[in-house]
C-alpha cells in the first residue's frame, strides 16, 4: 500500500532488487480475506510470496502459516541468485531416470541410472529461468519449481515425450531407456523350476526417432549416449542416425564417469566439432 513508516518498509519501498515474501502468522490471520488480497496486491507488484507451511503454530494453534523449513526458503533465494535469467520464456523437457520393464507382478528388466544426470540438468535450467518439466522415474527429492511427471517403462516415456516435448524449445532425453522389454508380461508370479528359463524379448519403441519425425524445426534435442568402447564413433553415429542436435557421450569405464556416481566425464558432440569436459 505504500506505507513506510519504519525501517523495513523505508527499505523495501526504495528497493528496486527482486523481494520474497514469507508470511508466518496465526492460521486465522492468514485466512483473513484482508490478509490474502494484500498478499495478492503485493504479487500484482511483482512480490514473490512464498507459500506458509503447515503445523504447530507459536500460539498454540494447528494449521497453515508457519514460516516454511529453511530449505524452502533457500530454494528460493537460489532460484533468484544463483545464474542470471538468460533462458527466461523457454520450454524445457529433460527426462530422467531408468525404466523398467515388467517381467511379471514381481520382477523387471532395468538398468543402473539414478537419474542424477537429469535431475541437475532440470536444476540448471530452471535456475536459469526457464519452464522445465521433468520426466522421471527416480526416487530422487523433486526439483523446486518444476513440473513433476513420472513414468516406470519406456512405453510410459514416450506418451509424456509426445505429451509435453512436441512444443518445447529443447528436450534432454538423459532417461536410460530400454532398448527390449520381455515380449510377454506374465499374470503370476513366475515359478522357479529345474529347467533353464528363457525369456523372449521385444523392441521398445524408438522415442528420439519418433521426435525425429514429428519435431517442429525449432525444438533443440539433446540425446545422451553411454558407451564402453567407440565412444565418440558410436555416439557421432547416433547423433546422425537420431538426427540430433546434440549427443552427450561418456564411457562407462572411465573413473568418474558411469552410473551412480557424483561425478561425470562427458564429451558433447554436435555435426560441427566436440567437447570435452573433464
């Protein structure tokens, strides 16, 4: 409303810089009808408020409005401080994760990714302003600010790529995706027996081929490529053969690289050179 007439409002009135609001009151306070259309004033004038948590309150009270957890608090100061705004009013898709796929109620082909990768990857961008949406199948904590989609198998994959990618700005496929799942998924519970057992295995579909065919020409696609021999030959023909814009390679068998780990060794590769980064 403009008033200033102590030290913080003084402050906050002169301030040109970026201002958070926490409110934290009496659950009766913040429900107050008065209470929400200043909180509305102050996001009509370019406040961010950030939303109270809900618990114990200092009056004795249970409810919403207290101060939200330290961490919340510092998602968001990050989110204003950590990198300038330079992919502001982009649309970003990363996926992440491994699939699996079903062998029956109880079992399932899968592979080692945490979806570690992904997740920093949805992190950057959206410190970075842009509109991200994660595609996951990792347990990982969800990244603040960013749109949450889950899937298990790759069939899952490719309905949320064709659901949320196909007006993107750029889609980051770091998903391990599998190439073959079991060609049928059994009702029960398969039963152990004397004999050697042998599962038939089907294709997947073709997620970045697909993307290939159907992109519109200013969709950015990054796919990513684990290898342990021919690294940069593989991935170059990936590149080609996905028409993609650009491949992220790395060898399992090199230290700091691989699954799991806190650290990777890549190399980007697009149709005019490489990169790589240590």
């Amino acid at each position: 409303h403009g008033l200033a007439d102590d030290m913080l409002t003084t402050v906050t009135l002169a301030a040109r810089c970026p201002k958070l609001v926490a409110p934290a009151m009496n659950t009766h306070m913040l429900e107050n009808p008065i209470t929400q259309d200043n909180l509305k004033t102050l996001e009509h004038y370019g406040f961010t408020v950030i939303p109270s948590g809900s618990g114990l309150l200092a009056c004795g009270d249970t409810g919403s409005g207290r101060l939200p957890d330290e961490g919340v608090l510092v998602d968001y100061v990050a989110r204003e401080l950590e990198h300038e705004k330079d992919m502001q009013g982009m649309k970003v898709v990363v996926s992440a994760g491994g699939t699996r796929e079903p062998m029956d109620p109880v079992r399932y082909l899968t592979n080692h990714s945490t979806g570690k990768m992904g997740y920093a990857v949805a992190r950057a961008c959206m410190l970075r302003g842009a509109d991200v949406t994660l595609l996951t199948s990792s347990d990982l904590p969800p990244v603040p600010f960013v749109k949450m989609v889950p899937f298990a198998t790759a069939a899952e994959l490719f309905e949320a790529v064709k659901a949320n990618a196909m007006d993107a700005d750029a889609l980051v496929m770091a998903a391990a995706v599998a190439d073959y799942r079991p060609a049928q998924v059994a009702s029960d519970k398969m039963k152990k027996s004397d004999q050697d057992l042998s599962i038939p295995l089907e294709r997947t579909d073709d997620i970045l081929g697909w993307v290939a065919e159907h992109r519109h020409p200013g969709l950015f696609v990054c796919g990513f490529s684990m290898e342990t021999r021919d690294m940069v030959a593989n991935s170059r023909a990936k590149l080609e053969r996905k028409k993609l814009d650009m491949i992220v390679a790395n060898n399992l068998k090199v230290a700091g690289a691989g699954f799991g780990t806190k650290t990777n060794v890549v190399t980007l590769i697009t149709r005019e050179g490489e990169r790589e980064l240590p």
